[in-house]
C-alpha cells in the first residue's frame, strides 16, 4: 500500500500479503527441513560409516555452527543487495549443497558439507523477518510473522520424518536426498511467489566513520564505541542503540540508567527501520562508553 508517496507495506487480505505468507512459510520449511535432515538417519548413517553417536551427531552441530557464524555476513549482503535477492541466493545455494550432501564418500567430507550447508542456510533466519517488516504493514507484521516460524517449525518436523522412513527401506542418503527434494520444492514456491521489494533501501557498509562499525574517539584511539557527551557532573549520555536517524518518524526519549559514582542517559526509543548490524554494532556501542565510565569513575575498569 502507498500512502502519500510512501510505501507503508501490504495490508492484511491483500494479494501481496498473501503471497508473501505463503513464501516465507515455504522458505521456513526449506531451510529447517535441510537442517534437521540428518537427525532422523542418525543411527543408520553410524552404522554405514562406522563412527560412533558423538561423531555421527557432529553433522547437526556443525549445520548449526555454520548457520550460526553466517547470520551476520548474510545481514551485511541483505543490507546492500536487498532481502529478496539474499533469501533467493541463499536457498537456492543450500539445497544445491544439500542434494550434492548425499554424494559424500567419507564422514569428514561429510561434515566439511554440513558446515558450508549451514551457513548457506544462514541467510533465510538472518533477513527473513527484516523483509517481513518492510514489505508488510506494522499493523499486520506481528501476525505475518507467525507464518515464517511455522514454516520454520513444519521443517523441522518433516525433515525428519522424511527421511527417517526413507532411510530405513533405502539407505540414509537417499533420506537426505528426498529432503532435498522437498526443499527444492519449497524454495521453487518461494522464489515464485514472494514479491519483489518495495519498502527497501540500499545501505551501503560502513567500516568507519560516525555511522560506521568501527570509528576513532578522541584520545582513545579506534574501538567500538559511541560520542559521548557531558551533561553534567556525575551524569553523562550515551548514544542509544535504537536512536532514531532522519527519516525515520520516531521521536527521541531519554531514560536514566544508574552505574555507581554516576548516571548514564540512555534514549530508549526505537526506529521502524535499522539494519540487524546496525542493531548489534551500537549494542556493542553501549556496552563499551559504559565500560569506559565505570573506568574513568572508579579508576578501573570492570
């Protein structure tokens, strides 16, 4: 819906709402679907391979290290390139890895794949919800986003017990394969019906700089941290995580937060749009100004 010039998100009963349930909730069953695959095969896959249950259960763990350490790389790629495209590439890329999986001849092959699988399937959780509130109206992005995790839920359970039965009458990679299969389908759905961006907006990284991951704070050298500024002895301000940027129409707020010998202003009000490492960087921002005040009011820092 465009109000006014601005796009303000699919109202709920609308086409684009919709498709976009529907998407997300496919993209949720892909993505979980090849995570879990495995847990079903366990003991088939250990008894083919000849490796014990702590090794065979290192194929779900390593899946979910992977996916683990690619959520914010993938954030960083949606924030320049949009949510659409990363969610496609990154689909796309796991069940491709996802249906080579089974071809593995050895359990270490096995687990190197599992590792790069999972952080392929990094980039659907990591933007899935960002791209629900840009395309979905705020009224309506709570009740949207129910749709995603039950996707994510419904691929959990049927990536086990697909290829739990499978693996029993044919062999555990022709479980995982048919996994695979489904997640194609899954995907196929998802790419066709999920609608191109309206509500999206380039942001380019930023390493340094006031806006940037890393800047350099006077007399302090380069560290993640904020601009900070007295407002009064015993009192200071820090920047707030969600502070509002231009453009955003959140209006600012401030609430004091006590630290002994002192009091830290924070502004606790959030923006309708922040990119998820823009989030985490000032999070970390946060943290550290009060380190640094802790260490300037009691000569050590805690």
């Amino acid at each position: 819906m465009v109000s006014g010039g601005a796009w303000k998100g699919y109202e709920r009963g609308s086409s684009g709402y919709r498709r976009i349930l529907l998407a997300l909730l496919c993209a949720g069953i892909a993505t979980f679907a090849q995570l879990y695959s495995l847990q079903g095969v366990l003991p088939i896959m250990a008894s083919d391979l000849r490796i014990n249950a702590a090794q065979a259960s290192l194929t779900v763990s390593t899946a979910t290290l992977g996916l683990a350490v690619a959520v914010i790389p993938w954030s960083l790629v949606s924030d320049r390139f949009g949510r659409r495209r990363t969610m496609v590439a990154a689909v796309v890329s796991a069940t491709v890895l996802g249906m080579t999986m089974s071809a593995m001849p050895t359990f270490e092959s096995l687990v190197a794949m599992r590792f790069v699988e999972g952080m392929a399937l990094g980039g659907i959780p990591s933007v899935a919800m960002a791209y629900l509130a840009e395309e979905v109206h705020p009224l309506h992005t709570a009740i949207a986003g129910g749709s995603y995790i039950s996707g994510t839920t419904l691929g959990g359970l049927s990536g086990r017990i697909v290829a739990a039965p499978v693996g029993d009458f044919f062999g555990w990679r022709a479980g995982i394969l048919m996994v695979s299969l489904l997640a194609a389908a899954a995907a196929t759905v998802f790419i066709v019906l999920s609608p191109r961006q309206q509500g999206f907006t380039p942001e380019p990284l930023r390493i340094t700089g006031q806006e940037g991951l890393v800047h350099r704070r006077p007399g302090r050298g380069t560290t993640l941290g904020a601009d900070t500024r007295p407002a009064s002895p015993g009192r200071r301000e820090v920047d707030n995580p969600f502070s509002a940027r231009p453009g955003c129409g959140v209006q600012g707020g401030k609430t004091p937060q006590r630290f002994p010998g002192g009091s830290v202003t924070i502004p606790v009000t959030v923006p309708q749009k922040e990119s998820v490492v823009g989030i985490v960087s000032r999070l970390v921002r946060i943290r550290t100004d009060e380190m640094f005040y802790l260490r300037d009011i009691n000569g050590s820092l805690v």
